[in-house]
C-alpha cells in the first residue's frame, strides 16, 4: 500500500451507470447526426449509405 497518502475508492450506483451510459449514448447519436449532416451538406455518403458512381458523382459536382 501507498505509505504516502490515503486510499480514496469510490463506487457508482447501478443507477448512476445506467444514466452515465444513456447519457453517453444520447451524446454520441448526437455527435453522429452532427457528422451526417455535415456530410450530406458537401456530399458525401452518410454512414450505411451506398450511392453508385454516378450518384457519388453528380453529389461532387453539386458541392462544387
């Protein structure tokens, strides 16, 4: 053990891990959505999207 100071262990509820964890969740939907929108706006594929070539193309163009 430490000779130099206390030991300090702290513990969350199985409540507090559950609110920790959606808030978590929520935030990186958010942070998601902010990331598809984003590429939308300068055309790029969002995550789970396939476009063929034409498609990926014309989007380019668009931005452009």
């Amino acid at each position: 053990m430490a000779q130099n100071g206390a030991q300090h262990i702290s513990a969350i509820t199985l409540q507090e891990a559950i609110e920790l964890e959606q808030r978590a969740h929520i935030q990186d939907a958010e942070r998601q959505e902010r990331v598809d929108k984003r590429n939308r706006r300068i055309g790029l594929p969002v995550r789970g999207e396939v476009l063929s070539r034409a498609e990926m193309d014309a989007r380019i163009w668009a931005f452009m």
